[in-house]
C-alpha cells in the first residue's frame, strides 16, 4: 500500500511539474476575448454551482462576493438577484461590457486611482462592480474583504508560477467564516500544456491548508468531444469547499 501511495506521489509530483514554466501573457487572455476564443464560458451557469449553492451560501442574506478573473460570467447576475453584493476583476474590458450588455443591466465606468490604466464598471443599481485590471494590482484599490469567494476559472487560469502570489490575495481579501468554492481540472499535462492548467489536490493542501479546511464535495467527468483536440482522453473536474480552520 505505501509503495502505491509513493508511486501515485511521484506521479502527481511529476504531473504538477510539467507545467510549471508555463506562461500565457494578459495581452493572450485579451486577445482570446477579442477573437471568441472564449470556449470557458458557460452560458448557462455553472451546474456544480447550481447543485451545491445552498451549501455555499448557508441561507445567510447580504453577502460579497468575490469572482475572480471573472469574465462575463452569468452568476454574477444570480448572485446579485438573491441580495448579495458581487464584485469581480477581469483583464478584458470586453468580457465585461459584454457581460452588462448580455445581462441587461446598465452601469457607469470610472478610473481606479490607485491603479494607472484601470477601471472599475459598476451597475447602475450599485451591486456588481467589476474591475477591469490584472489580478496581481487589485489589492492596491482596496476593495475590502468577501464573505465568499467563487473561484472556476481562475487558479485553473493562473500561470502555474504565480500560484502561491495568488493564493495570498484571495486569503487576503477574505473574510473570517468565508466560504472558497474553488473547481480545478484533472487531467493528463503531459499531453495538454493547458491553460486550463491541471491542479493536482495536493497542491491545493499547499496553497490553502494552512488557512483552510478542504472538502472535495464532487467529482465530475466532463470530457466532452471538444477535449480530443487537446490531445487527452480524459477530464475530470472537482469541485472543493475551503473554509477557515
């Protein structure tokens, strides 16, 4: 049993590393907005969500929500319908007019002070503010702490080598009692160089596990047609609950 255990580590430990020095620059996130190349958005929501929302947001009213790398994601909309308050930061100022323009809702723009070149669009009813900046600037506009953070799309979508700077800020902007929901994508990096990158669990027990207790509350295989351009044969996604140890 321990020699398994050893070999599904050194595995693991191999596939984690694969991918480490893979980078893709914000203009390639932009660009991927401008061309359509957009196949992670989900226009109907997201079913894990959907199915496990009650347990996210224990019936409590009035919560923030944070979405990070957010795009145009509609449950932002269902968020914001059920009284929480949302907020989300997103590299493509298209992604963002596209997600107002595609949900209805009218908004305002203005700049970020403390971030040269940013903006902030709000809705005209003041609960969804969405950011448009990279990531790694957004705790110089002090935006305050989340109750719950939404995170599908976003480690996956990290560079593997900015994890640990990541990690930091979402503990860093949440609240005491918060909720992570957090989805990764397991599948074999040694045929697909991502983005989405492979998240194995063990480095989410390094980014989170000393702040967090971390519950896998499904597992679900979600390879579809699509995925065999990729080059790999399967794709399982997980869903985790983070919450303050």
């Amino acid at each position: 049993m321990d020699d398994t255990r050893t070999l599904l580590d050194i595995e693991e430990h191999h596939n984690t590393e694969v991918q480490k020095n893979q980078v893709l620059t914000l203009e390639e996130w932009q660009e991927k907005w401008v061309d359509c190349k957009i196949t992670f958005h989900q226009e109907q929501g997201h079913q894990l969500l959907k199915k496990h929302l009650d347990t996210f947001l224990k019936d409590e009213s009035g919560l923030r929500v944070f979405f990070p790398l957010c795009g145009k994601a509609v449950e932002m909309k269902w968020f914001a319908d059920r009284g929480h308050s949302v907020v989300g930061v997103e590299i493509s100022e298209l992604g963002i007019r596209e997600f107002f323009t595609e949900q209805n809702l009218s908004y305002s723009e203005e700049p970020i002070m403390e971030i040269p070149g940013a903006k902030v669009f709000k809705s005209s009813l003041g609960n969804i503010s969405l950011y448009c900046c990279n990531l790694f600037d957004l705790p110089r506009a002090n935006i305050g702490k989340f109750d719950r953070i939404w995170d599908r799309g976003s480690l996956v979508a990290i560079n593997p080598g900015d994890r640990k700077r990541y990690a930091d800020i979402m503990l860093s902007l949440a609240r005491k009692g918060f909720h992570y929901l957090l989805c990764v994508l397991s599948y074999d990096p040694t045929k697909h160089a991502g983005p989405p990158f492979y998240v194995p669990d063990a480095e989410i027990k390094s980014l989170f596990g000393s702040v967090c207790n971390s519950q896998c509350l499904e597992k679900v295989d979600v390879f579809e047609e699509r995925h065999k351009s990729w080059g790999i044969d399967y794709l399982v996604e997980k869903l985790y609950l983070l919450t303050e140890k």
